[in-house]
C-alpha cells in the first residue's frame, strides 16, 4: 500500500508541475469543439472500450454504457449502486473523467456539488490515464482545468493544490478497486512538456 501511495504522489506531482508549466509560461492552447473533434475517434461500439482500469471496474461497479454520437461524456446515477456513462467519444482521458465521478460518488462526495468537483475529476484523470502509460498531451485537461479555476479566481497551481487531498484519496481508491498491480504501470510513459525542462 505504502508503494502504491508513492507511485500516485509521484504521479501527481508530475502532472502538476506539467500544468505549472504551462501557466508560467503563459501557454494558452485553447482547443474549439472542431478541432477537438478531429482529435477523437468517434465511439461506434462498446467493444472500442479496452482500456485497463475500464475493464476492471466496469461490472464491479455496476455502470452501463450507452453511445451518443457528439457528446463527450456524462455520468448519472440510476439507482442505487448503479450508473450510466454516456460518451461520444473513444477516449482513455473522458472515460477515466467519468469514472472518478463515479468514484466520488461512492466515497461519499457529491458527485458536482463540491466548487472544484470537475478540477478534481480532471486531476484524477490525468493520474490514472499517466499511471496506466497513456501518452498524452495535457494542455486539454489543463486549459479545462484553468477555465474552472479562473470561475474561482484562482490559478491553476492554486485550484490544484487546494484538490489534492481529494485527488489522492480518489486515485487510489479507483486502484484498489480495479485490482491493477502498480507493476502494471507503464513507468516510460512521456508527459508533454517534458519534465527536467
């Protein structure tokens, strides 16, 4: 338990130093709709869904599926224990995003009412999509990260920091459920920018 606590600090710290990063630099990769649509391959079956954490949790949490052509995701409860995830999208950062609502959910938050609830579930995604050696490009997730800190009138370091806690307790709890050894963990994964700028 106590590695796994480490691999998931050390996750973070590196997603946020990524962000911390990019605001001091002042980098404002502000993506439309349209050219985030270009980005994403468009979800035509369940079947496209093979992700590691997915597969793990999917029936142990009891959450259904549907697809909407154009929507990016949206989770709901649809009674007790149960849920459904609705995406447009084949895409490791949005499901995990669901996911960790459904994870706050069960660990007794309230899945939006808390102000940085969205901060939070962007953050959990992004650890989990990095442990599980997804390479990504996380000015997306920061620029969606900045746009709900500035509704706070805060930076983006500052909204982070204020999640952490929560943002922890989430990751390894979604760990522990899905029951994925951390020697599964890709440690070559890459972040953009580079860490050791």
């Amino acid at each position: 338990m106590k590695k796994l606590k480490n691999i998931v600090d050390d996750a973070i710290k590196r997603i946020v130093l990524a962000f911390v990063w990019f605001e001091n630099r002042q980098i404002q990769p502000r993506w439309t709709e349209q050219s985030r649509e270009r980005k994403l391959i468009k979800l035509t079956a369940l079947e496209q869904l093979d992700f590691p954490l997915w597969n793990s949790l999917k029936d142990n949490w009891n959450i259904r599926v549907v697809i909407k052509e154009g929507l990016g995701g949206l989770v709901e409860r649809i009674g007790h224990e149960k849920y459904l995830i609705t995406l447009g999208y084949r895409d490791e950062n949005i499901l995990y995003h669901e996911l960790a609502h459904i994870a706050q959910d069960k660990l007794g938050y309230n899945m939006n009412s808390h102000p940085y609830s969205h901060i939070v579930v962007e953050l959990v995604s992004c650890v989990l999509c990095y442990l599980v050696g997804k390479n990504l490009d996380f000015s997306e997730s920061f620029n969606y990260i900045q746009e709900r800190a500035e509704w706070k009138n805060k930076t983006v370091l500052d909204a982070c920091t204020k999640v952490l806690y929560q943002t922890k307790r989430i990751v390894l709890f979604v760990l522990e459920e899905s029951e994925i050894s951390p020697r599964k963990f890709n440690k070559n994964v890459m972040l953009w920018p580079p860490l050791g700028w």
